[in-house]
C-alpha cells in the first residue's frame, strides 16, 4: 500500500507549539475517532457530545474571524444527509429516528467544520494521533480486564479489547493501518503502531477482517500503479483493476462454499445470508424510501423487525450489510445518495493523485476498507461516515481537479478573517 513519495502535507500528530484553536480541532478529531469507533463503553453519548461541542466550539472561537463562513459541504453529502432528515416523516419509528440521528448528524457535523478549518496537516496528524490513542488504550484496556477484553459474550473465539466486540475493533484496526502507513511520517512510531494494530487483528479472529486486510493489500498495489502511471493511461489502468476484482469476486462466489469450509465457516456466513434474506423480504414492502431511520431495530416488536427475525432463531441488531442497511432505512433512493458520496469522493481523490498523491492514496485507501467490510458488517453510519463526509469536505478545499467546482458554504466574496487558516 506504499506511495512512491510523501506530500508535504501529511501529518506528523499532534506536534508542538500549535496555536490552541489548531489543538482543540485536533482535540475533536482525537475524540471522535476514540470514542466514535467504540473504544470504550465507559462514556455516555450525551457526554461524547459535550466534548465534541466543547472541542469544535473552541476552534471555532479561538480560530481565525470568519473560519465558519468557509465551512465546505459537499453536494453529495448535503444530498443524503437531506434525505436522512426527510424520513423523519415516513419512519415507523420516531423516537427510534431521534435516537440514531442525536449522536449520528452533530458527529458528522462536527467532523465536517473541523476539516473545513484545520490545516491539513493538523488534520491528518489528528487522524495519526486518534489512531495511536486508540491502539494504546485498547492495549492497556487489554491487559486491566483481560476477562472482558479477551472473551466475547456470544462465545465466539477472539479478542475485542474495549471495543462491544471483535467486529468493532478489527476493523478500527484496518483503519488504524492504513492511516498509519499513508499518514504518517515517523518510521519508528509508523512501524510500532502498524504492528500493534496488526497483532489486535489477528487476536480477533475476524475472518472478515483478515480477508479484507488482505484484499486491501492487493488495493495498495493498484493504488500504487495508479500513483506512479501518468494521467493518459489511468483510465486504462482503472479499467484494468476494476476488471480484475470483479473477476476475483467473481470466483470467490463460486468457490464460497470450499472456502467457508475452509475457514471452519459455514456457507451462510455465521447465518449472514439467511439475515439479507430477510432484509430482503421487508425492503420489497418500502424499495424507495425504506423504513426511515430508526425504523426497524430499535422495537424489537415491529412487524418488520419480527419479519426479519422469522426463523433465525437469535437476535440481531443490523443487517450485517452496509449497502443493504442503507436501503432498509432509506431505500433504494438513500442507496443511491450514498454511493453518489462514495463515487463522487474517488473521483475527487482519483483528480488529486497528481496535486496532493499520498491524501489522494489514503483516500482511495479508505474507501476501499469501507466498501469491502460492508460486505459482511455495517461500515456506512456513524464515524465511517462521518470521516468521508470530512475526507469530501478535505478534498475539495484543498482544490483538487474536478470538472466542477463546488463552492464552500457561505463563500461569497472575499474572506474577511485578520488571521490566516494555514
């Protein structure tokens, strides 16, 4: 996943002598991506909140004179978020809808003007010591309780440190990797925190994080090609790639049932398919809109959530399919507003491989871990969103080439700030 040179605007972490605007957004990023991921169950939404509030109100107030005029939104994430808000009025559920949007929309929010105001620099080094304070922390959880952090209550094999279990903490881990190995620039503290995050992946024992891993290795690869081939042939190179993993997956589906075997899986993926299954049946009664946000896990009683449930045998609190979560809140028209942030982001990401490689690689890098884990796991609310909708929001204030501009919020005219953002 290596890129053949560092820009100069990849992070360090947090540094020294930083003004303390600068220090509070970097604050906000460390807070989010800790307590975002669920690092630990010790705090309270309400609480996570306030400190969010606190940290982005204190940039905010200390930063420069108009920095929340250059709040950058982008189209595709106004586009969702807008619809997100709409299902408000078809949910089946509208205590369930407040309940999953109070920490969901101020975290992506909150992430958003952080992005739009930091340098990106301290951005990016935020990201390199949000990482680090979560890996650290999960380790030292690790040893305090091992009773807790080494056993998962379903009886399931694996480690989950902090994290409600391991299919919360590997894929922080993939994450932790890649920001890591793309961001930062201190080779010893770069190679210590990649192992630490390694080791946490395979104590887990999440088939779906190694077989992502690995996949996002084979990523790296192509992401490198595409960084070191010149702008004529990257369509061709694209094309090429893209081909391939179809072809890959392609195969992996036809073998799934010697492959489950092979893993000590059964072929319905620890009952993950008769799961979409069900998803299915009930998205066939709501295929535009969905059941609106909140709508369907939150009352165990409702009639689609007993639907889903019909036949299991064991309760379940999400579809274990991004893609499909998506569409059972927000219909086939909310999956098609979210893939319009995903492509829309690799295609800003794809136009900075020249301007700016190593955040247009870590981009491309970062997509890649999303879309392949939610596969099997729901990588498409909370903090995963809310990190593309500030990566969308980096991308284009830092100007990436697109054959359309989009213009920050509030930006009209000249900025009338006494004090430079940089």
């Amino acid at each position: 996943m290596s890129v053949t040179n560092r820009s100069p605007e990849v992070g360090t972490g947090l540094g020294h002598d930083h003004p303390l605007w600068v220090i509070a957004g970097q604050g906000g990023i460390v807070i989010a991506i800790f307590l975002g991921f669920g690092a630990t169950q010790e705090i309270q939404p309400k609480l996570f909140l306030l400190l969010l509030f606190v940290a982005t109100a204190t940039m905010l107030a200390l930063g420069p004179v108009g920095a929340i005029g250059r709040l950058t939104v982008a189209t595709p994430v106004l586009l969702y978020l807008g619809w997100w808000v709409l299902s408000f009025a078809w949910t089946a559920n509208p205590g369930g809808f407040v309940v999953d949007s109070q920490v969901a929309l101020p975290l992506i929010l909150a992430l958003v003007t952080i992005a739009s105001v930091l340098p990106s620099e301290r951005f990016t080094g935020a990201l390199i010591a949000g990482c680090l304070v979560t890996i650290a922390w999960t380790a030292l959880y690790t040893a305090a309780y091992p009773d807790y952090a080494m056993v998962l209550d379903d009886g399931e094999p694996g480690w989950r440190g902090g994290f409600t279990h391991k299919n919360g903490m590997a894929p922080f881990m993939l994450f932790a990797v890649i920001t890591l190995w793309y961001l930062d620039r201190n080779r010893v503290r770069r190679t210590m925190g990649i192992a630490a995050a390694v080791f946490f992946i395979v104590v887990a024992q999440s088939t779906t994080a190694l077989v992502v891993g690995g996949c996002l290795f084979l990523a790296g690869v192509g992401i490198r090609t595409l960084t070191t081939t010149v702008p004529q042939l990257r369509t061709t190179v694209l094309a090429f790639v893209t081909t391939l993993i179809a072809m890959v997956a392609g195969a992996l589906i036809l073998a799934l049932p010697h492959l489950t075997d092979l893993l000590g899986k059964d072929p319905t993926l620890s009952r993950r398919t008769e799961i979409w299954d069900g998803v299915l049946r009930v998205l066939v009664d709501r295929p535009l809109h969905g059941f609106g946000i909140g709508g369907v896990w939150i009352d165990q009683a409702a009639s689609q959530t007993v639907e889903i449930h019909r036949g299991l045998g064991f309760v379940v609190f999400h579809s274990h399919n991004g893609f499909l979560e998506v569409a059972l809140q927000l219909g086939l028209v909310g999956l098609a507003l979210y893939l319009g942030i995903v492509f829309g982001l690799a295609r800003r990401a794809l136009g900075g491989l020249d301007t700016n490689p190593t955040m247009a690689a870590y981009t491309l890098s970062f997509l890649t871990l999303v879309v392949l884990t939610s596969i099997s796991e729901v990588t498409t609310f909370g903090i995963w969103l809310a990190l593309a909708a500030a990566l969308y929001t980096v991308a284009l204030r830092d100007g990436n080439p697109s054959p359309r501009v989009e213009q920050p919020v509030g930006a009209n005219g000249p900025s009338r700030s006494r004090r430079p953002l940089t």
